[in-house]
C-alpha cells in the first residue's frame, strides 16, 4: 500500500494534475543473464541484465516479427503485455573484493512476483499514439560515468528509501529533490529505488535505429521548477512529433542486507554489473510487444489515478501465481548469483570521469546453451 501511494504522490507532485491515462503492473523476473537483443544480438553480451515480460525474450529478435505471437506467457501482470524490459544489475562488493548480486524487491501495492520491476505507462496531457510491432529503444548510456552537460533532467535517478519507505516523505517524484543521479552515498534503511524514464517523443517511421536512441527524444522545455525536470510537461519537436505514452521502470534494489558491510572509509560499495560505482551509467532497454491494439485500448480508457491494474478493464489481468511460472531458463552458463571473483563478463571498476571503454579478452563465457539464429516468421 506505501508504495501505491508513493507514486501517486510523485504524479500528483509532477503537475501531471493533466495525467489522462496511467497503467502501473508489476513483473516479476524472466531471468537474469548476459543477453542484450537490442545492443550486441546474436551474441553474448558484455554484462548483466535482469529481464522481465514475454518469453520470447531470444538472443536475436527480429523487429520483423510480433512478439506478442511468439510469447507464450509473460511476468508482467497483463497478459497482453509479451514486451520485454531489461536494465543493468546492482551488484555489492564485499570489502573483502568478491562480489554479489542484489536481490529487488517485488512491487507491495500489487501482489507479490518474485523480484521483477513495476512498469508504468503514463498519458500526460497530449494524446498519445502506441508503438508499432517492432518498435524498441533504449534510454541512458552505459558508458557514462559523469553528468552529460545539457541533458534532460531526471532521465534516470536513484532514491535513499528509509525504513518503511520513510524518508521518501514528502512525496517526490522521480528525479525531484531527494533523488540522485548517482548512487545514495550512504546505506538506505529501505533499500535504493532507481526510476527509468523513456523518451516520449517518436519520428513515427522507424522502429529502431543504428544507435536504438535517435528515432526518439525527450520532450521540450518546460523544466517544471519543482522537480527540475520537463518530463512530464514539454511538447514534441517537429523531427519526433508523435508522441508515445512516457515508459517507465521502478527497480528497489535491497541493499539492505548490505548495509552494516559499508566500507569504513566510506567509498561506494554498489555497482552495476557493467562496472558502473557511480550510478552515472543507469540504463533501460524496451522492446514493444503488446498484441494487437491492446495498449492503445488501456492509454484510451485506463484512467484509475493509481494506475490500478484491477481497474483496467481493456486488459486482463493474470495471478501471481502465473506470472511466477513465466520464466527462462539462462543460455549463458556462468553463475550470476552467490559471492563472485569478479562480475560476469569483462567487467573492471571504471570511475570515470570520462566515458567507460569496453573490455574484452578476459576468458568470460561467450557461448550459449545452442541457440544462436533469429527466430524468423514465414
Ligand atoms: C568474502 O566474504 C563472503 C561472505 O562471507 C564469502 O562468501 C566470500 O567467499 C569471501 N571472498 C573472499 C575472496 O574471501
Ligand atoms: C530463440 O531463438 C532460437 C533460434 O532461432 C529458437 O530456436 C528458439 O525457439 C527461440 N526461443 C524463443 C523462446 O523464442
Ligand atoms: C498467449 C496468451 O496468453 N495470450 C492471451 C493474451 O491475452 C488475450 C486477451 O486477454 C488472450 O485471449 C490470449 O489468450
């Protein structure tokens, strides 16, 4: 129930008082393993991702093909949703150098999935046209280690929970005040949430492109003097007029069990998996999979304030326990879990400041469990 009302809050706190459609579910995790269809298909790729929705999840996923046809099941709570949503991993290092993965939290307000992400889709204001079959992106960089001058505030941000979710009172919204860009630099009673937020503007012709950002940008000005941020106001430039419904990934990560290990000098014990300490390198990858016109029917006529999926009646929704059996089993063999040598992959600490640069040749596992071509549909 906090957590419901944690995020309304953070809307209502938004000026997003113009929110005509929200929808808000809860995914439990598909699987944890390096696999990035998006950015390296085909192969293994460099780090860790949790993954949650639809199993047709594959090492290469043609934009060519639905899907919502290929999927046979997904964790989210709508079973029209087969779309997959992967960010980095959070991992802790024990001062004693071995490494561990943090465990997330399942979503409160809406049945208890194991681990996963609660997803939102919000219409603010403007009317919202829904992706096409194909349609994917990504949002933030991995490599960043440091602020980007310019950038659209509040893309990605972390917040210090405290017991309870008590020191996220008064009610912010993602990006607001007490939020950070970079990791919380002290241990957090309630583990550290981190928001990902999706660019809501489309070029309306491609699905995709060379580096999976440009076919979309964030809205324009204005910054809304609460928040700092212009996510939820802003209007679309000519070069991406259609506007998208605004997506984004809620993650608590439970650093709790973590936090009488803190270093006694106090250095940032968190990391993500692609050996990110700062938090700077926050990412997401979206790929669009709703069947048919399923999203457009739930932006058209969900309008429950919290974004209640029980109140969404263009979608169905399924039980926790169907949502737990959805799951696949990893095609990297490497252990991801338990205390580590070192992060999965190549993976040094890299601080910055400057942009991290990929490292390979260091014997991870590149092979998968025999699958290696794109599904293709006749
Ligand atoms: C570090 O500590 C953890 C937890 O006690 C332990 O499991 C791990 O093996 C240790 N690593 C090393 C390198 O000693
Ligand atoms: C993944 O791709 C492989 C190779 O094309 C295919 O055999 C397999 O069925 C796909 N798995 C899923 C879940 O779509
Ligand atoms: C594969 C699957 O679960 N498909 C379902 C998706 O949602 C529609 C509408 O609720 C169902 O009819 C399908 O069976």
């Amino acid at each position: 129930m906090l957590r419901k009302a944690l995020l309304s809050a953070a809307i209502a706190a938004a000026g997003i008082n113009n929110v005509q459609a929200l929808i808000r579910f809860a995914c439990s995790q598909l699987v944890v393993e390096r696999i990035d269809p998006l950015v390296t298909p085909g192969v293994v790729s460099p780090h860790l991702h949790q993954v949650i929705g639809g199993n047709a999840f594959n090492l290469t996923m043609d934009p060519k093909n639905d899907i919502s046809k290929i999927a046979t099941c997904t964790t989210c709570q709508f079973k029209e949703n087969k779309s997959n949503y992967w960010t980095a991993v959070l991992f802790f290092k024990h001062p004693n150098g071995s490494y561990i993965r943090v465990p997330q939290v399942p979503n409160i307000g809406t049945g208890s999935p194991n681990g996963g992400m609660t997803v939102y889709y919000v219409q603010n204001g403007a009317k919202i046209t829904a992706p096409p079959v194909g349609f994917r992106m990504i949002t933030g960089n991995a490599m960043l280690r440091s602020a980007v001058p310019n950038a659209t505030p509040g893309v990605v941000s972390f917040r210090c929970l405290g017991k309870d979710f008590a020191d996220a009172e008064p009610a912010q919204p993602p990006g607001g005040r007490p939020d950070t860009i970079t990791f919380p630099n002290r241990p957090c009673g309630g583990g550290i949430r981190s928001n990902t937020n999706f660019p809501q503007c489309w070029d309306g012709v491609n699905v995709d492109s060379p580096d999976h950002a440009s076919h979309v940008v964030h809205p324009i000005g204005p910054v809304d003097p609460f928040t700092g941020m212009n996510l939820y106001r802003g209007t679309c430039p000519e070069s991406h007029p259609v506007r998208i419904p605004l997506i984004i990934f809620e993650t608590i990560w439970d650093t709790t069990p973590f936090n009488d290990m803190w270093p006694t000098d106090g250095t940032q014990p968190f990391l993500y998996s692609m050996g990110d300490p700062t938090g700077y390198g926050h990412h997401g990858d979206y790929m669009f999979g709703w069947e048919g016109d399923a999203l457009q029917r739930a932006m058209d006529t969900c309008t429950e304030f919290n974004g209640d999926p029980n109140y969404c009646k263009a979608l169905t929704v399924q039980s926790d326990a169907e949502i737990n059996k959805c799951r696949q089993e990893p095609r990297v063999e490497e252990p991801v879990d338990g205390y580590l040598k070192a992060l999965p992959g190549c993976n040094p600490i890299q601080n910055g400041p400057g942009l991290a640069t990929e490292v390979s040749g260091c014997g991870a596992v590149s092979t998968t469990k025999g699958q290696a071509a794109a599904p293709t549909q006749a």
